[in-house]
C-alpha cells in the first residue's frame, strides 16, 4: 500500500481537492491519501480560519471518503514553534516508516510550476515519488530549464511504476480539471454569494454556522 501525503493550507478544502484526490486514489490504485495541513510561519500571509477551523473542516470532508485521511503532523503543538519544510516532513516520515515503503506527495500543476522556490526541491524525490495533479488555468509545461530536466529524468508514464519503488518517480495524473480555488471561494462568500456546489455540504455548514470568510447573518 502506498502512502500519499497531500500537503496544502485548505482554507478552506474544496471539491478542487477532493476531486482530484479521489481519482488519482483510483488511478494508481492501493494508494492511501492523508491530506496535510500547512502550518503557515507567522511571517506570512495568515489564513482566515484558525489551524483548528481549517482542521475542523477538512475533517467534515473526509468523513464520508473512506479513501482519504488526515495527517496533523505540520500542525500539531510540538510544530507549531517549528514551521517544517516539506522536505522535513517527509524525512520525518520515513524516519517513522522506514525506507522500503512506498510514500507519494501529492500536488496540483501550480505547485509544481512553483517548485523551484521550495527549499531543497530536488532532494523531494529521495523520499517520496511526486504526482501532480492537472489545474486549469496553469501552464501545462515549465519554463524553467532546471525544473524541465529534473521531470525528464524521473517522470514515469505507467503509475503502476509508483508500487515498484518506494520513492523517486514523477508521475503526471489525468485527474479531472476543477477551476475551483480557495481564493476565489473565500472572495464569493466575503460578497455573500452562494458556493455550495463548489466544497461540501457540511463544509458549506461549518462555514455557515462559524461565520468565516465574510458570512452575514
Ligand atoms: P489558495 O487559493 O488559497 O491559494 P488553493 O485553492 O490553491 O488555495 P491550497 O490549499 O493552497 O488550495 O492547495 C493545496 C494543494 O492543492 C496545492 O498543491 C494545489 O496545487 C492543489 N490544488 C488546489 N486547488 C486545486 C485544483 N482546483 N485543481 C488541482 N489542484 C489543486
């Protein structure tokens, strides 16, 4: 079974998510997928909810997807005082689990388009296998020569490959396209208007019921 940590601040969690993270579950199949809460350094912009709203909410989301979990790490108490790169957090988990099980990190194409930013991006793949998720709106291909030659040299076309080693591959899934961000969520409801067909019903409901983003009685 391979483990996927889908890493992202979830401000809130959204069918953008959700979707994708469903279908690339079926995709590479015997895949278990943790979404990770971000712990954001107090030296950047803040989130609108709370580390525990955000919490809150993506636990509504997975209630009824048994495929997907929660994995608090980045958020827990100890963490809070060190905000962890994504680096550290997968070397903390292998540390946990060893090197021969198999650990994905999961992204959209923005992120990746972003990648280089990241402290010590290239060593992501001595830890885990990278899959990419598709997000209109963003350039399919990089221009970034060094970010270009590093996919070539590690993506795989088969995500059956993704179960034949326990790190090390790039792998581009064909998830479905959800123009859908928590940006524009958050903009929608701030002018009180509707977004219930974009994030689930019981997220809808904590928003609702906890007045977030901008909500009117
Ligand atoms: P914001 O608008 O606040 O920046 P976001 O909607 O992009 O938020 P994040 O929580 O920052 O959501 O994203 C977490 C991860 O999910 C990132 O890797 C991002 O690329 C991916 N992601 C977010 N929305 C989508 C989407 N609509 N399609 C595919 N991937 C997505």
């Amino acid at each position: 079974m391979l483990t996927a940590l889908f890493g992202g601040t979830f401000d809130p969690i959204h069918y953008g998510h959700l979707l994708p993270a469903v279908a690339i579950a079926h995709e590479v199949k015997r895949m278990q997928i943790s979404l990770l809460p971000n712990h954001i350094p107090p030296h950047k912009p803040q989130p609108e909810a709370t580390t525990s709203q955000r919490l809150a909410m993506l636990q509504l989301a997975v209630e009824e997807i048994p495929m997907l979990s929660i994995d608090a790490r980045e958020i827990s108490s100890v963490r809070l005082t060190h905000p962890s790169y994504t680096i550290d957090t997968l070397q903390a988990w292998r540390h946990e689990n060893g090197n021969h099980v198999g650990l994905a990190f999961i992204m959209g194409q923005d992120s990746l388009l972003s990648l280089p930013t990241w402290h010590n991006w290239q060593s992501l793949l001595d830890y885990a296998h990278l899959l990419v998720c598709r997000r209109p709106g963003y350039a399919e291909k990089t221009d970034n020569p060094e970010l270009q030659a590093w996919i070539a040299n590690h993506q795989t076309l088969n995500s059956q490959d993704l179960h034949l080693a326990p790190h090390g591959y790039i792998y581009f899934a064909h998830t479905p396209l959800e123009d859908i961000s928590a940006t524009e969520i958050r903009q929608r409801i701030a002018q009180q208007t509707n977004c219930d067909d974009l994030l689930p019903p019981k997220v809808w409901q904590y928003i609702q019921a906890e007045k977030l983003y901008g909500v009117k009685d």
